[in-house]
C-alpha cells in the first residue's frame, strides 16, 4: 500500500521524481514492487507516480503542460486542472472533522497521484466524453474508442472484494443489472468525492458527481447523497433496500476508508445480472436426503456467468432443454463459468446448511461436454479453523460423474471448490456413512476413482430465430450496381458477394452469419466455436470478398459475446494472385475488452484482397465481421469476368 501524504499548499511542490525514492520531510516512502505487474490489485497510488515520472520525462514537460492540449479538446479546460497554482482560479479550502482549515488551506499531490483539481460539472463533462468514445467507433475528441474500451474493461484480481466493484485502468467499474458503471471515489486530507456514470447499458447516459470540502464525516455525507441520487434516478439492478447508511471505521486504515465505506454504505446494492433461476427442475435426486451439500448458502464465486453457483447443490437431477436459453446463451441447470479466465482457477465458496460429516464426494458435468471443468480440487474448512484439501486436484471428463470414498470422515461446516480453469460444473454432492450400502460400493478411493460417461444423450439444441440472409446472383448484382465508385462498402458482406470459404469450428453458431448485412439478434447469430482446453489452440475462419478489393479497415461485432469472445485475434489477407500466401494484415491483438461492444482495425496494406483469414485464439465468437473498401468497378468486372 502506497497512499499517497499531501504537500500544504503555501509550499513548494518537489518534483515527482523526488517521491520515487521516498521523501522523509512529507512522509513518501520509496515505491517497491511487491506484485508482479497486472496480476494482483492492491489500491496504491505509486504506479501513477512512476507513470507521471516517466510521461514526464519522455515529454521534457510538466504533467500539467503535457495534459492541458488533452483539456483544451474535450473543452473542460475551465472545469480541470492539473496546475497546483491555477491562475484566476478559486480553490476550495480543505476541511478536518473538526472544522479547522487543512494546512495551508489545502494540500498538493502529484498530478497522476490525486493532483487533479476541477468541478463536478468539469468531471461529468469527461465521463460524457469517455461513455461516447467507449461506444462510437470514430472516439471522442482526444479519447479514442480503443483508449476508452481498455479503461472500462472491468476485471477483480483482488478488486472486488476490496471494494465491492472491479477494477479498470484508472478507472473501477461497477455492474448493476445490464448496467456497466464508471465509478471512483477521492479522499484528499479536507476533501471527499465520489463520480458514478453508467456508460452502457438500458441507463446509459445516468450519472452523478459529488464533491465535498470534509474528511471521514464528509465520506457519509456523500454515500447518504449517493443514495439518495441512485433512488431518484432508479437505475436499473440497484437494490435501493440494501443501502446503509452506517458501517464502523474501528481498525480501518485512513487510506481505505472511502473504499471500504463506499462498498458497504453504497456498492453493496449492486446487484450484477444473473443468469435465470432453474424452475422446471428434473426429478429429485433419490439420493438426495443423504447429501448434505443441498441447499448451501453461496458465500462467494468468482464467476457465474453461464450460469448459477447454487445450482450445485440442487437436490433435483439436471435436467436440459433444448430449447430454453436466455441473452448469456443457453441455460444450464449446472455452475457455468466465463471463458478464458485469466487467473488459474474459478472458486465458489458455500456454506451447509448444518455441520456435517463427510465421507464421501460426487462430482458429475452431466450435459457439458467440451465446455466442462477440466480440473476440479475440493477443500473443506470447520468453522474458524484452516481449510483441509479433500479431493486434490482431479481430471474430469465430460458429461459424466466420478465418485470418491474419503479416506476418513471429515467434519464439514463450508465447501471451497477450485474450478480450472473455467468451464461448466453441474453437481456436487457431500455424503455421510449413512448412504445406503449399495451405492457406497459406487464410491472408490482418489487413486482408484475414474469419470463414468452418462449414458443420456445430449438433446439437440432448438437455437433462437436466426434471420438468415442468401442472396440470389441477382440480388448481389442488384446491389452492387447501386455503389457508386469510390464509395465505401463492406466487400465480405454476403449482400455484395461475400462468402464463406471455409470454417474450422461452429459448433455452436453457423459462422455464415457473420457475413449477414443484418444486425444480429442474439449470441446465436454469428460464429462461435466450442471451448478449447489444448494449449496453442485456434480457430480459423475464411471468407472471400465479392471481387478484389483494396481493405483499408477491418470491424468485429462481438454485440451478444459479453463472456466468451476470443482472447485475442489476428487477421490474414491473400490476393487473387495464384498461390500467394497469405499476409499479416493485424498482428495477434487481445479483444476481451471489447467483449459485447466493437473493435476496428486499419489495414495498411496496398493490394487488392480475394480472401480474409479471421484467426481466433484459443475460441471463441463473434457476432459479424466487416471488410471495408473503396468501391472499385473495374475490379468488381474483371471478377465477373473470370467467373
């Protein structure tokens, strides 16, 4: 933890390289590195010094130089500064719990570190700016679709728990319903703040801005306000029932106050969407009076996106309908995480209904088959005392149940799960020594155990309406003609000819469709492959554009694929000359912040194009991809004469 200790006002300012390896007089201590980069959150304002430091040296300008062009565009000069003296300007004075002035009416920071000053209105003016740019390909002024897609891209590394919302660049972000919050809170000594927009989703557009001139007193003041705001804006997947508005300070360090505050006070009635509650449930499990895992409480998952957690611990057997699905794909009666997990494992954490005794584990994917939890590992914990590993890592096969005899009795108050590294689960079942003696025999060792395949047949799934395109040559040539030359059109869309070549993995999207001049409905209009769990993995899709054309910009439309778009990308072109190979166009670029939004690629390259490669890796989907290029007539005859 690095907070950073505030310079009076009526002082000199030292420069930021001054901090980096500590500052006695002002109390900075030197910065270490005590994670390594981009794989654990810790709340600490010594990366933004080290960033301002070497901005500032790559530039030979101040921070407040180098920002203010960035300011002028967004025309909120007037509103935010990053100058510690702005001339011809008020600056509010700081005030303790007690009423007195700060020291020197105000203190200084660095300017990445919390230096910024301006108005409320200045910073609602930037988040108008950056929900734009976040959802327009062409930007906002200064801020471009790309810069405002990775700020916002949410993910936890610790975040969550610390302050109950996750964690972007700069940035957290906090989901309410379908709702995708910017948020972030400020605590200078004299001073409080919190901004909360939502930049997508049905209440896009719905913010606010609070500052006050106050210390922890001021923190409640603004988490009552915020409350309040949030009930009169009637944002959607705010749980208005749920806010507090008290929470105890004792043995909290001053620096995580606002966040701890904020989170139990305010962000604790944020309530993410879930996937649909299992109504039409399959017959009761017989054995399900004997397992004492039914109905534990969920105290933590890390991920339920597919579907719920609690789903587990059902004392009904799976049941799957083809036709049931829901706007996260289709609904599983099972635990089913995200792809791509970018941490090693998903853990779910629960707690039984009443202590037991345990002896015996089942573990069953029915149902998931190429989407299952590859590997699984089980802890188990009695109340306050160290977690004991149960079932050490196993493999786990798909739609299938394996069944371990414990070596001894366990007592059992809570059930960790270790899920690797994603993927669907869809029971767990805990038994005690009184399972009747027959399916005890069921039961072999950890060594011995192995997975059975069900011997049930995976129903065929009935997918939403799809609104399929399949033009006539005619059509194709109908629309073309209505291109004037030189104006831009997409050359792989099937309404002027595109098609697809050839497709490496569907299996759970017809990867035509991706050429389809339509806008797509749902998940299942685009191309999606099945997960994949061999390292090096991709999936290869081919299309061929109407005629050669020059492409100057590639888009992916990954609108419905919020959890499992690709990693990443690359993206290859060929000429129609004989046997060229195929050229980089876009090098291996991660898009999983642009997961349920749109990502572009300028092409640079000069010849004219018969055949894209989209190259997703490992998996994954995308819902439409596009083409762009400068009409060509002479090009679209020459095509037509060869055919």
């Amino acid at each position: 933890m690095h907070y950073e200790n505030g310079i009076p006002a009526d002082k000199d300012m030292p420069d930021t390289s001054e901090f980096l390896n500590g500052n006695e007089e002002y109390g900075y201590p030197p910065i270490n590195v005590i994670n390594e980069p981009g794989t654990r959150f810790k709340y600490s304002g010594a990366g933004f010094l080290l960033l301002q430091h070497l901005i500032e040296k790559l530039e030979g300008k101040y921070i407040s130089d180098i920002i203010a062009p960035f300011l002028n565009e967004l025309g909120i000069e007037d509103g935010i500064t990053f100058e510690n003296h702005p001339k011809g300007r008020d600056v509010a004075y700081g005030y303790d719990d007690d009423k007195k002035v700060i020291e020197g009416t105000r203190k200084m920071f660095p300017g990445f570190a919390a230096g910024a000053l301006g108005t409320s209105y200045g910073m609602m003016k930037f988040l108008e700016a950056l929900a734009k740019a976040y959802n327009c390909l062409e930007g906002c002024g200064p801020i471009s679709h790309d810069t405002a897609s990775l700020m916002l891209r949410a993910t936890d590394k610790g975040c969550f728990d610390f302050m109950g919302v996750k964690m972007g660049l700069g940035i957290f972000v906090g989901e309410a319903g379908d709702n995708r919050l910017a948020i972030h809170q400020g605590a200078n000594d004299g001073f409080r703040a919190i901004y909360c927009y939502c930049f997508a989703g049905p209440d896009q557009g719905t913010g606010f801005t609070v500052f006050a001139n106050g210390d922890n007193k001021a923190m409640f003041f603004i988490a009552e306000a915020s409350c309040k705001i949030l009930k009169l804006l009637k944002i959607q997947g705010v749980d208005t029932t749920k806010f507090r508005s008290q929470v105890s300070l004792e043995g909290i360090t001053q620096e995580e106050i606002v966040n701890i505050g904020y989170k139990e006070l305010v962000f604790s009635a944020f309530a993410p969407t879930l996937p649909p509650v299992i109504v039409d449930k399959g017959p009761k499990d017989p054995l399900a009076q004997y397992n004492r895992a039914v109905g534990a409480e969920i105290l933590k998952v890390t991920n339920q996106r597919f579907a719920r957690a609690d789903n587990l611990f059902s004392d009904h057997q799976p049941k799957f309908d083809p036709e049931l699905f829901c706007p996260m794909g289709k609904v599983m009666d099972s635990w089913e995480s995200a792809r791509h997990n970018e941490q090693e494992c998903d853990v779910l954490i629960a707690r039984l209904k009443a202590p037991a005794a345990v002896n015996y584990v089942a573990i069953s994917t029915k149902y998931h088959f190429g989407n299952q939890v590859e590997f699984v590992e089980i802890f188990f914990q009695k109340e306050d005392q160290e977690w004991i590993c149960a079932v050490p890592k196993k493999k786990l096969e798909g739609h299938a149940e394996i069944r371990i005899a414990l070596p001894g009795s366990l007592e059992v108050d809570n059930i960790k799960i270790h899920a690797f590294p994603d993927g669907g689960l869809t029971r767990v079942a805990l038994y005690g020594i009184d399972l009747p003696g027959d399916v005890k025999n069921s039961f072999l060792s950890f060594e011995n155990a192995e997975c059975i395949v069900s011997k049930d047949e995976i129903p065929h799934t009935k997918k939403p309406l799809q609104l399929l395109y399949r033009p006539t040559s005619d059509e194709v040539a109908g629309n073309i003609g209505k291109l004037e030359n030189g104006q831009e059109f997409d050359a792989i869309s099937l309404a002027y000819g595109g098609n697809l070549v050839s497709v490496t993995n569907e299996h759970y999207g017809p990867a035509a469709q991706v050429l389809s001049p339509y806008v797509p409905l749902s998940m299942h209009d685009g191309f999606e492959s099945a997960r994949s769990r061999v390292k090096g993995h991709k999936e290869i899709l081919v299309v061929g554009l109407g005629s050669p054309h020059v492409v100057h910009r590639v888009e992916l439309d990954f609108t419905f694929f919020v959890n499992n778009n690709p990693r990443s990308v690359q993206v290859y072109g060929r000429t129609a000359k004989d046997d060229s190979d195929w050229v980089e166009l876009v090098k291996e670029t991660n898009v999983k912040a642009y997961a349920g939004n749109w990502k572009a690629f300028n092409i640079a390259y000069p010849e004219e194009l018969c055949e894209l490669k989209l190259v997703a890796i490992p998996d994954g989907g995308v819902n439409r991809v596009k083409a762009f290029s400068y009409y060509n007539a002479h090009g679209t005859k020459r095509k037509h004469d060869e055919l």
